[in-house]
C-alpha cells in the first residue's frame, strides 16, 4: 500500500508517518515548502501550492489511498481575515487534490480527510453519533459543513469518502494539552466557566492509528475520532494538577474573561460536547488510550 498524505509535517502528521512507515507502509507527502522535500526509499515528498492550484503530479503515482489534513490551525486568534484563511485553506487544498486526480490517472481508492467535532451543537444533556445533525450557526461549525462538502465531490470519482470528526488530540509534543499545562506548572490552574462542560478528546496516537486502520479496513462515511470516555472540564483540570503535583487554589475563570483575552477564539474552552466513539469500536478499532488517566501517563511521565 502507498498513502499520500496533506499536512505531513503537522502534529498529527508527523505522528502518522512514523506509525505507516513502522509498518511497512510507503509514504507519499505534499508539502508547500521545497526545503521539507525528502526523497528515499519509501518516503518521498512532492511540492504543492493549493493556492495557485499548483501540485506535482507524480505524488499520485502508486497511490491507492490519500490522508488528508491540511488545513490552517484553529488555534490562532480569530480575526476576521484568519477566519477566512481557516475555511480557504481547508476548501482550496481539497478542491487542488480533486482537480489533479480527475484530470490525471490514478489508482486512488480512498481518500480519508480530517474533520471536527465542532459541527456538533453545545449541549449538556446530548450524546453526539455520527447520524447526528448539525443544526448549530456558529464559526467553527460552519467551516466543518463546508470542508465536509468540499470532500464529498471525491465520490464523483468513484473514490470512497471517510471523514474522522476529530475532538481535541492530546500529545507530549504540543496542541492543545500543552496549553491546558502552562498555567497549572506555575500554579494559576483553573476550570473555565462552570467548569461542567464536557470535553471529547483523543490521544494523537490513537488518531494516527485509526487513520491508519480507517485505511487498511477502506472505511466509508463519517467517523467520531474521539476517545471513548469524555470528561468534564473542571476533572480535566485536576487531574494534569495531580499529574504535575501542582495545588489548584484560584477560583473557576469566566467566560467574559477569557473572551477579553482571546476574542471569539474562546468558544473553544466553553464548547460542552459529549461526542460518542462507539461506531468506531464496533467496526473494529481498539483504543490504546480509552481513559484520561492512561493517556496522561504516557504524556505527563
């Protein structure tokens, strides 16, 4: 098997191409940067510029399967035109990779792409399943329902469509955790809001494993990469305090506050989501990391 892959070199890349090339798998890769261009054996990388519509057509050579996870983070301050960037850079690199496989031949099967669980609606009392409908008008909702579209033309190709609705991915190398870290390792640790909202979340290498099983078992459809047990902010909370044998004493923090701090970008500490992981069990996946308790042991040692 041969697997081209968008965002490579990101935080979940990077996770990804260490598993596919642990485990025989050749690795194709686009980057926009000429300098990350590796060339061996079973690891290659292709220039590519969504912007212009520019790709290097020999990345699909051999291809059978293509992972997809570019995008512009979410995790940059908001402002109207970085919003733009967000949903531009999600529905341009998708439309290059469809452009270059319809007007070249391929042997591409699938193409597995990267998505959120942020089409899903806050609340307090429901448990997300992929059936699920996106009924929410906000931001972060919006850019999944267009990046879901974009993908979807694939299957006028004849190519399988999988999409992983990702929760927040918990790694020792950065992202979100690390973030969540800072303020307890110099003791002003503390639940936001009430502190009730849940947060639905997965351990990076169990999303690149199920990346990686989502293509050797040709997964079809909508997938939650979520861990199966979700836990509430406030526990969330104490728990990297014990793990980092911090004392937790400020009180829990508004939301007005962190909306001064960060502007709209704030919604992402406030989002009570319970998303459900059972599909992905019941066709097969099995998680490394089921519990907070033994993920945070492999990332905070």
């Amino acid at each position: 098997m041969r697997i081209l892959i968008t965002g490579a070199t990101g935080l979940i890349g990077t996770e990804l191409v260490s598993l596919l090339l642990q485990n025989g798998i050749e690795v194709h890769y686009l980057t926009t940067s000429k300098k990350k261009i590796i060339k061996e054996e079973k690891y290659q990388g292709f220039f590519w510029n969504p912007e212009q519509g520019i790709i290097d057509e020999n990345s699909l050579l051999g291809v059978d399967v293509i992972i997809h996870l570019a995008g512009a983070s979410i995790s940059n301050r908001w402002t109207n035109a970085y919003k733009q960037e967000i949903i531009e850079s999600r529905i341009t690199s998708t439309n290059t990779l469809y452009k270059v496989l319809k007007e070249n031949p391929n042997q591409v099967k699938q193409i597995i792409s990267a998505s959120a669980i942020g089409i899903y609606p806050d609340s307090a009392t429901t448990v997300y399943t992929e059936l699920s409908i996106a009924n929410q008008d906000t931001f972060l909702s919006n850019v999944v329902v267009k990046w879901e579209e974009s993908v979807n033309k694939f299957k006028q190709l004849d190519i399988k469509v999988c999409k992983l609705r990702t929760g927040i991915v918990f790694s020792k190398k950065g992202g979100a955790l690390q973030e969540m870290l800072k303020p307890i390792r110099y003791g002003f640790g503390a639940a936001f809001g009430n502190g009730h909202q849940m947060t639905s979340w997965i351990h990076v290498h169990d999303l690149a494993a199920m990346y990686f099983f989502a293509a050797k078992n040709e997964w079809e459809g909508i997938y939650n990469a979520v861990s199966p047990n979700p836990i509430s902010n406030e526990n969330l909370t104490k728990l990297l305090a014990k793990q980092l044998h911090k004392p937790l004493f400020l009180p829990n923090i508004p939301r007005f506050v962190m909306r001064l701090i960060l502007g709209e970008m704030h919604e992402l500490l406030f989002t009570d989501t319970t998303v459900s992981a059972q599909k992905s069990i019941d066709s097969g996946f099995q998680f490394q990391y089921p519990t907070i308790e033994k993920a945070l042991s492999e990332i905070i040692p």
